[in-house]
C-alpha cells in the first residue's frame, strides 16, 4: 500500500486547454477514492497524471512520500486498469495474468519503495497467477482466448493482470463502462470485494455518479479540472457544496427554484412566481442576512410529496409527465416558467393522467439554499444520518 498526494498540480496542453488547476488530493493508504464528474472535468487526465502517463505542468505529485515527477510509469509501482481490457489476443488468459508480471521483472530488483533485491521466478508467477484466479472466478477459463470470454470475463482478466503484480497503487479509468447494467453492478460488487480483501490503495474515475457513491470511501467531484467537493458519499448527499455537487449527486437529480427570500407578517419566506413559502425557525436565523437576494431552492425527487399538505405547504402544480419505474414513478410537474420531479411509490394504476393538476408538498427540513449568482450553499442542506 501507498498514499497518494498532488500538490498544487496543474496540467495545461499546448493547445492551450487547463484539463486540471492547482489540484490538492491526499489519498490515503488503503483508501478506494473514485474521481467523478461530466466528460472533460479533468478526472482521468488527473489519473494519467499520477500513472506517468502525462507530466504536470505544474505541482508535485508524491507515491509512498516520494515525489514522482519525471518518473516514467514502470517506476511509479502503479497498475492501471482501462476501460478496454486490451488483451493479447494470441495469449490464454493464464498469459495474459502472467504477461505483465514477467515483462516487469527487470524493472522489479528496484522496486519504488526501497533499493531492496526483488527476484521474481517463474514459480512465483506461477503462485501469484493461480491466486489472481482463485479471487477473481478465474481458474475455469484459464486456458481459454480472449474472444472465447465474455465482456466481464475479459475485465476480470485485465484487473487480475493488474493484481498479480502487486502494484503500491491501482489505477482503474472507468473499467465498468462497456459493460451492459446487471453486469456492471456484478463487477462494481466485485470491485468493491476485492479492495476488502487486498486492502490496496485505488483511486477509481468514473462519470456514473451512482457508481461513485456505491463505492467509494470518499468521493471527490471534479467541475473544469478543480475539485468541488471530497467527502464521504453521504456527506455528498445531505450536504452539497454547492449547486453544481447538488446537481449532480443523486438521481434523479435534484429540482431547483429561482426565487427570492422576502419578509412578510414579520417572517421570512421563500417567494417564487407569486407564490410565498414561509421559513423554519432555523432556515430563517440562518437565512435572515441574505433577506432581499435572490436564492435558489433545491428539492430532491424522494423528498416531494403528492397531495400531502400535512408536509408542508402544498402548492399546484401540473403533471406532463409519468415515467414508470418498477416500484414507482418519476414524475414531472410544471407550474410557470418552473419545474419539479418527484419520485412517487405505488403501482402505475395510481398514476394520474398528464395535464391533471395536483397539490405537492415537501418537507422543508430537507429544503437546500444557494446563493443564485455563485451557487454557493447558504448553509442550509438535509440533515445528517
């Protein structure tokens, strides 16, 4: 196991691009951190990055507290495992394991962590491989091609390939996202039992927010190359950042309203298209110096309720659409110039027909401010669990 520390990178191409700026993460040892955030955010350029496969323009990057820049990657002690397994073709799977161990030998009697002599034999290989295959449902297929497997089985194979080296630190750029959905949550599960049992440092990109929050110890969300928010999944959840980490985290993705904080009969309120929400007790203390600004009210979809005003204060809204989802439904409403999604339970025989209007209501305990020029959370979010 290692740490992994960025100082102050910054990585700009010649075109003029700035993929990632001033980027502070500390990874701990042992800790599977996964990078999340849309296409271009700079999550797998900072992967890249640590494996030597890009040099910073600027900072420092450290494994194990040594600094690593101008390293080239055999020396980092990393394994990276790609979205394509990219396998040899005319290697069995027992070669493919093996390949990468064998090549890396040489390169083996100074490992990154000390000056120590490493010789890694034929035997050895031959342990390490058999236990790659043993951990990862391998031992049937090991005299097996690449194409007689399956998609998983062929990514098994690339992160056994990375296991049987016994890297400081797994690289792994969304190696789940060709796959089709029941088995990619089989492999997140695998993922997720294989770090238990090696208790190894991973530092995992994906653009699949769900996927982040179902495996990561923390999660670090990433917007044009500079971290928004690290924290753990749940603190993601119940306390954004900001509007950007509140939209993103979650699904469906939380609704928000443009609005104005207004005082009247001597409290404070939430006023939008005409309509005034008053405040809790705690909403208003906290929310009092920003009396008069614009706001934005953020909602999750699990938090809104039909035809419950015993919630809260309900308001009408107009239902446009009904997406059945097995247990439930999502649906949208819309009143105005303004729109909201709730999640609804119950069969789809409880479903109303598009263009009825119905009364919503919410729990304002769970109600999140944000200052509507900067996005900036006012303090405000759903409480902790």
């Amino acid at each position: 196991m290692a740490a992994v520390e960025l100082h102050q990178v910054t990585k700009q191409y010649p075109n003029g691009v700035l993929a990632v700026r001033d980027l502070n993460l500390t990874v701990a040892e042992g800790e599977l951190v996964v990078l999340v955030g849309p296409s271009g955010c700079g999550k797998t350029t900072t992967l890249r990055l640590i494996a030597g496969l890009e040099e910073p323009t600027a900072g420092i990057v450290s494994i194990a507290g040594r600094v690593v820049n101008g390293l080239p990657p055999h020396r980092r002690d990393v394994a990276m495992v790609f979205q394509r397994p990219a396998l040899y073709p005319h290697l069995n799977v027992r070669d493919n394991l093996a390949f990468g161990l064998r090549l890396r030998r040489p390169f083996l009697r100074r490992r990154i962590s000390g000056d120590s002599e490493v010789v890694v034999s034929e035997k050895i290989v031959a342990e390490r491989v058999a236990e790659a295959a043993r951990m990862l449902d391998l031992e049937e297929l090991l005299n097996r091609r690449p194409d007689q497997l399956s998609g998983g089985q062929q990514q098994r194979v690339a992160l056994g390939r990375a296991v049987v080296r016994r890297p400081a630190v797994f690289l792994l750029d969304e190696p789940l996202a060709g796959l089709d959905p029941p088995l990619r949550n089989e492999m997140r599960r695998e993922l997720h039992l294989l770090h238990r049992r090696l208790a190894i440092t991973m530092i995992y990109v994906t653009h699949d927010q769900v996927e982040a929050m179902a495996l990561g110890d923390r999660v670090i969300v990433l917007d044009r190359g500079v971290i928004q928010q690290a924290d753990r999944p749940r603190v993601l959840y119940q306390r954004p950042r900001n509007r950007f980490v509140a939209g993103f985290i979650g699904w469906p993705s939380m609704s928000f309203i443009d609005g104005e904080l207004i005082g009247r009969d001597g409290h404070l309120g939430f006023s939008a298209w005409g309509w005034w929400l008053p405040l809790l007790p705690e909403q208003e203390r906290v929310l009092a110096p920003h009396a008069g600004r614009p706001v934005t009210l953020g909602i999750r979809p699990e938090h809104v309720r039909i035809a419950a005003p015993q919630a809260g204060p309900a308001i009408s809204l107009e239902v446009v659409l009904v997406e059945p989802l097995g247990g439930g439904s999502l649906w949208t409403l819309r009143r105005g110039g303004w729109q909201l999604t709730a999640l609804v339970g119950g069969p789809p025989a409880d479903q109303p027909p598009v263009g009825q209007t119905v009364e919503v209501s919410w729990d304002m305990r769970q109600a999140h401010w944000f200052d509507r020029s900067s996005g900036v959370c006012l303090g405000l979010g759903g409480p902790e669990g």
